[in-house]
C-alpha cells in the first residue's frame, strides 16, 4: 500500500543545507558562541598587576592611584576630602561661664575670713566629733540593714496573691511615703503620750509584762525605729522593682527543675534582680546617711547634733558647720565608689565588652 509522507517532512531543496556550508557562509564565526579567531586574542604577555593602562584606555572605575604615583592616564584624579569639625560656639561659651563661677567660688572660699579655715581645722578631729561621726555611720547602717529586710518582705506581700497580704502591704507602703519623716520621728518620740504603758500578753486578755513607754523608748532608739520604718517603705519598691526586672523564662525554668519556692528566690531571682536593686539602694544608702542628720531634733547626738553642741558654746555657727559638711561629703564619696564597685561585680555578664 503506497503511502505519502507529510510535506513537512519531507525534505525541500529550499530547506536542505549543503555540508559544510554553514561554516563557509559569510558571518558565520561571528554568530557561533564561543568561537574566537586568532585575530580577536590577546598578543603577548598580560598585563602586570599595577602597571599603566594602554594609552586610549580609561582606567577601572573607583580604583586610586598608588602613592606617589602619577594618576593614570585618561583618568581625572579625585582630589581628598577635607573633614570639618562641627564648630560648638555654644557649648565653649557655657564652659567658659561656668569655669568663670567656679574660679569666682574659689576665690571666695579661699580669701573670705569668714570661714575661719583654722577654726575648722582645730575641730575636724575633736572627739566629739568624731563620736557624732561614728554614731551617725552606726545609725545609717543599722536603719540599710533593718530597713532593705522589712522592705522585702513586704515586696514579696505586695506580689502575693493572697489579697490581704497584698492590701495590707501596699498600705503600708502608702502611708509612711506620704509622710514626711520628721512628722514620723516626732510622732515617735511622743508615743509615750497615746500609750503610756506597754504590755505583752494575750491579744483581748491578760497581761504579762508591762513597761513605761518612756522608759522604753529612748531618742536612739526612737531613731531607729522610726528611719527603719520609713526606710522599709522605699526599700520594698526598690525590691519590687528589681524582682520585676527577671524574665519570667527564667522563673518558668527554675520551676522547670523542681526548686522550692525560697531557693528560686535565693539561688534565681534575686541575683539577677540586684543589677536593678543597687542603684536605687545605693542612693537610698546615701539618703539615709544624710537623713540622720534629721534625729538632732530628738536629741540624738549624731555629727550635727556634736557641732551644734560646740557652736552653741562658742558661737562659731559657720567654722563648725563646715566640719559637718566636709565630713558628709567625705563618706558620701568613698560610699559612691563602693556603689561603683558593687555595680559592677552585679553586672557581670551582662555588660558588652
């Protein structure tokens, strides 16, 4: 059976190449990829790294001329940037007011008579100073120590979820921040005149012990109670604070490994949290040492109770004062220097180096 091919198939003369024709038609080198002729290589060596440019070729774009070098030919030379400091004129005229009131202040210290620098030289180590001085130190760490345990405490009531626990210590918390602390001390010091006898005993029953408020209460001891008290106050924000500063992740995970409530607090939370705690008790610690210089009004013989003793005697008000104030502000700098120190042996870790 005869049978016809398509005429697609079928081969034509028209579409049929003659061998070898493709390589001998006009053009066909350049249209073949990757064919190159003898003629479009490179003649001798390539060029060494550093060496000029041909003549006629531009140079390659962003690429500097060596040092002590001629720029390259067919390239314009890029001149250097000159950097301009922004000019602070503002900033130079405040630095200059203020060196010119220091040196102001200086002078007058220096030349005013009136400080009488020898009297104060002749009281800085009396030893009744120097016994004020020691009360006061005792005073302040006494009423830190008394008054960051109390204050935590009532961080972790303030964070329970038992509600009286909770009320009852934002309530205290309340109260004695919104008064102020001499009020607080003078309503101490007069307790003996709401309860004139103290007794121990049965709650609604009898009593055991019973002892005269005065006779209980001294001004030291009034001091102490009442800065403790008021002290507590700030410190249970400041430990809240910093309670509230660990991620909760790391609570979850101590949970995690079965720890008990104290030693996640003792072992988990509280090293972290004292990245946050020290600054805030580190000025409270400073706060308190100058706060103790607000018992002298209870008769409590801390360092500006001693000069006012001595003033009060020899009528120099000023010469003692600033022994008082030379001395407040030598503890205060060597506590700001153990703040620093203290900051950064809690940081470790968390600092970027």
């Amino acid at each position: 059976m005869p049978f016809d091919a398509p005429a697609s198939d079928v081969p034509t003369s028209d579409t049929r190449a003659a061998p070898g024709a493709r390589d001998s038609a006009p053009g066909a080198r350049d249209s073949a990829p990757g064919v190159r002729d003898s003629a479009d290589r490179p003649q001798g060596p390539p060029p060494e790294p550093g060496a000029p440019p041909e003549p006629g070729k531009q140079a390659e774009p962003g690429k500097q001329p060596e040092p002590g070098k001629q720029p390259e030919p067919g390239r314009q030379a890029v001149p250097a940037l000159r950097i301009v400091p922004v000019r602070r004129t503002g900033q130079w005229i405040a630095a200059l007011f203020v060196l010119l009131l220091l040196a102001m202040a200086v002078n007058s210290l220096a030349r005013n008579k009136a400080f009488q620098w020898d009297v104060v030289a002749d009281y800085f180590t009396t030893s009744a100073v120097l016994r004020g001085l020691g009360l006061t130190l005792w005073l302040t760490a006494l009423v830190m120590v008394l008054g960051f345990v109390l204050g935590t405490l009532l961080a972790l009531g303030r964070m329970s979820s038992n509600p009286v626990l909770s009320w009852v210590s934002s309530g205290y918390i309340w109260f004695f921040r919104s008064t102020p602390i001499l009020v607080q001390l003078l309503f101490w010091f007069n307790i003996g005149a709401l309860y004139p006898r103290l007794g121990l005993g049965i709650p609604f029953g009898p009593e055991f012990v019973t002892v005269k408020t005065v006779n209980l209460l001294g001004p030291v001891t009034v001091a102490v109670l009442g800065l403790t008290l008021h002290e507590a106050a700030y410190a249970a924000e400041v430990v809240r604070g910093g309670l509230l500063s660990v991620d909760r992740g790391q609570i979850e995970a101590a949970q995690s490994l079965g720890l008990s409530p104290w030693r996640r607090l003792r072992r988990i939370v509280l090293p972290q949290a004292m990245r946050a705690i020290v600054p805030p008790a580190g000025n409270m610690l400073i706060g308190a040492l100058k706060g103790t210089s607000i018992v002298s009004v209870i008769a409590v013989q801390d360092l500006l109770y001693s000069v006012q003793l001595v003033y009060h005697r020899t009528y120099q008000v000023i010469p003692l004062l600033l022994v008082a104030t030379i001395w407040y502000a030598l503890v205060t700098s060597v506590l700001s220097v153990g703040q620093h120190y203290v900051e950064k042996h809690y940081a470790r870790g968390a600092e970027r180096s």
